[in-house]
C-alpha cells in the first residue's frame, strides 16, 4: 500500500519527495515540515492525486508523532497530533482509540469516552476501546456499566481474561471498587504485550523487506489472538509482497470479516483482486473503499481505471 502510493506520487514535487525521504527515515518532525509545504505549494500548482497523497502521509505522520509523544508521556501534543490525523482521516478506529488514551491520560474522561464511541461506531469489536470505556465509566462511579464493557472486552479478546481480570471480579464482588479498579487497570496496561511485540516486530521486518520473517512474526501474534484485524492486514501485505496472493486476500477477507470499514483492507483485497485478474470483484472493494473515505487517492485512481473493463465484462 505505501509502496504504491510513492510510486504514484514520487517525482512530482520535491517537497513531496523530501517529506518521503524523511518518513522512511522515521525523521517525523521534519517529514512532517516537508509535506506541509508541499501542500502549501500544491495550492498554487494543484495536483488533486498528489494533494490527496500529502495529507495521506501528514496524517500518517501526526499518528507517529503523536505515538511518540505519548512515549513520552507529552499527552496534551499526542492528542494534538491525533486530532489533526483525524481531521484527514476520521474513520481510522485506531486512531479515536489513541485519542482516547491520550485523553484519558490528561484527565479529560468525558472527551475521551467520546473518542471511544467514535472508535466503536466505526469498529464495534474493537476489544481495546470496550476495556478503556469500561475503565473510565468504573473510575467515575459507573460500577456496573463499566463492569459490563469490561466483560464485553474479554468476549472480544480472550486475552483480557487473565489472572488480573479474575482478580478484578472478586474484588467487585465483594464490593471492593478501589482494589477492583486496580486490578482492572493491570489488564489495560499489561494488555496483548507479547501480541503487540510480535506486531510491532513484524512491522520492522516488514520496512526492511524481510517478508518471510514479518509473517512469522505476525503468525505468533495471531497465534496468541486469531482476530486482531490490523494484524491480520498487515500478514495479508507480507503474503502479498511475497508473491503468495490466495494467503494474501484469505488474510483481507479475514481483517474484513473482522472489521467491514477497514479501508485498507478493501484497497489492499481489491489490489490483489486486479493482479490476479479478478477485476469485477476488485473493482467492488475500490468502491467499498471510497464509499468510506471519498477522498482516497488509491480507490478513485483504480476504479477510474477498472471502471470500462467491469463495463465490458
């Protein structure tokens, strides 16, 4: 997917280019600064693809600086930075939950419950943001509601349903709140940490085009959880870039499944689809895709494109 939107953008603006470079180099703040003037140029000398492929990566920037920041415990800048990401992309669940968190993090509990919703209207087995939303609406007194999204989460993700959760539930149980609260929080901070390490590595064996080791990796996060819809998109882009596309588009239609608003999931599918010949149902992907972003530069280049071969089939 990124290596496609380079392809299609590079060349054309050299502060575009400039703001790749830095990217790839995980060089954010300055990326950051180069694709805003590219955008600052691409006002005088419009370029509606290359515009959209911009603001593509400076949200994408925004979400790794605001990653960063909250490394760092700066969580008034994180939540700056995800804001922004999400006045470009506000369907990215992902991204409502990171707010979320931030917020969470400077006291503002009701914003981000707000910030959860939105995450869960986008993504309702979104396993992570039902256990922050029960965390904070316990935390606020809301014993039992916020017991109920803490369980919802367990359902969703088996591997909340750890020794600290039970703990949890017999401190309820015995009308223990603080204590409970305490235990409940180690399920959120101890959370999926070897799914998410496993993630995490596959993703910098997957940048240094070791794709047979990223989809070892992301198989022994699956392993510990079967249904991460990210992890299981991010598998679907190694298998593909391997060359192995029926392992490819099982892992899409899997994330879908999971996740039927997943943008790059349709994209992804609907891009294997078309190398493989399958135009008509590549081209009902791309129009999945733009029916939930309608600014994405890779759905409307590859529908115009497909549009008069769906026709003539």
């Amino acid at each position: 997917m990124s290596l496609l939107r380079k392809v299609l953008g590079l060349g054309r603006n050299e502060h575009y280019d400039e703001g790749l470079r830095l990217f790839d180099e995980a060089r954010y703040e300055k990326a950051l600064e180069a694709f805003e003037r590219a955008r600052d140029d691409l006002h005088k000398r419009p370029s509606t693809l290359l515009s959209r492929l911009t603001n593509f990566y400076i949200a994408e920037t925004h979400t790794h600086l605001g990653q960063e920041r909250m490394r760092q415990g700066q969580w008034a800048t994180a939540a700056d930075h995800f804001s922004k990401a999400l006045a470009i992309h506000p369907n990215y669940a992902d991204l409502h939950f990171q707010l979320a968190q931030a917020l969470r993090a400077m006291g503002n509990k009701q914003e981000a419950l707000e910030a959860l919703q939105k995450a869960l209207t986008i993504n309702p087995r979104y396993a992570r943001a039902h256990l922050l939303m029960g965390l904070i609406r316990y935390e606020q007194g809301c014993h039992q509601e916020g017991l109920e999204a803490i369980c919802q989460a367990t359902l969703l993700e088996p591997a909340f349903h750890s020794e600290a959760y039970r703990n949890g539930i017999a401190c309820h149980e015995r009308g223990d709140t603080l204590a409970a609260l305490q235990w409940f929080e180690q399920v959120h901070h101890t959370q999926i940490d070897d799914i998410l390490f496993h993630f995490q590595l596959g993703d910098d064996l997957y940048r240094k085009a070791l794709y047979q080791e990223a989809i070892a990796e992301y198989q022994k996060a699956l392993t510990l959880n079967p249904d991460y819809a990210d992890i299981r998109h991010h598998l679907g882009m190694a298998y593909k870039a391997s060359g192995l596309y029926q392992e490819a588009m099982a892992e899409f239609r899997y994330a879908l499944r999971l996740n039927p608003r997943f943008v790059d999931a349709h994209i992804n599918l609907g891009l294997t689809l078309r190398e493989v010949g399958q135009s008509q149902e590549a081209f009902t992907h791309f129009r999945k895709a733009l029916d939930l972003e309608p600014d994405n530069p890779i759905a409307a280049e590859n529908l115009k494109e497909l549009a008069m071969v769906v026709k003539a089939a």
